[in-house]
C-alpha cells in the first residue's frame, strides 16, 4: 500500500477540558498518512486518479478550526473518519499535537489508525 502524507498542519481551534482553554483558540498540530494504492495515478498522471491531499488538507483545517472538541482523541477520530471518506483511502495514520501543553515538553498528543473496514 502506498502513502500520500501531510506534515505539520498548524491550525488554531478550541480544544480542551479546561475552562482557559474552551475561551480562546489554540496550535493544534496535525499530521496525517493516507494509504492507498497510486499505481493508477503515476501511470495515467491523472488528477482524479490521485488522493486529493489539497482538498483533504481544507477539510482537515476547517474541522479542527471548527469542532471545539474537549479532547484530542475525539478530534483525531473525527479526522481520520474524514480521511477514510476520500476516495481511494484504505487506511489512514492521523496524530494530533497541543504544543506547548505540558510544561518541558515541545507537544502532546495522540495517535490513531483506523481502516475503511473498522
């Protein structure tokens, strides 16, 4: 299975349990792996044959930006719900960072894979 990825994706949104942080947006990091299979799309060079990494990358943001989950595990599951929704994705690889979160520490966060079949 081959891997379109998107690395670092900062966006601002309103994540957490604490009251602080349900009144202001926050750096949420995301990275997210796709597996599909690209043998079509490097043999056609044909953009519809591809994963649309440029539309899921929008789709991506304006969730985060906009869901106000309490945790990063619901918003990382909402995620890869959406990128199991884009044709062609099999499988998808999605973590999310709060940097800053804890003191010491450049980020925390969560890690989730799931399948189409889960």
């Amino acid at each position: 299975m081959d891997k379109t990825f998107i690395k670092d994706l900062l966006v601002r949104g309103i994540i957490g349990v604490n009251d602080w942080e349900r009144k202001k947006p926050q750096d949420i990091l995301i990275n997210i792996t796709v597996f599909s299979d690209t043998a079509r799309a490097g043999e056609s060079d044909e953009i519809q044959d591809c994963v649309d990494y440029s539309t899921l990358a929008k789709k991506i943001q304006a969730h985060a930006e906009t869901a106000a989950r309490l945790t990063v595990e619901s918003l990382a599951n909402d995620l890869a719900k959406i990128c199991l929704e884009q044709n062609g994705v099999l499988k998808t690889i999605v973590r999310v960072e709060k940097p800053g979160a804890v003191r010491f520490a450049k980020s925390v966060g969560v890690e989730v894979e799931r399948k189409r079949d889960d």
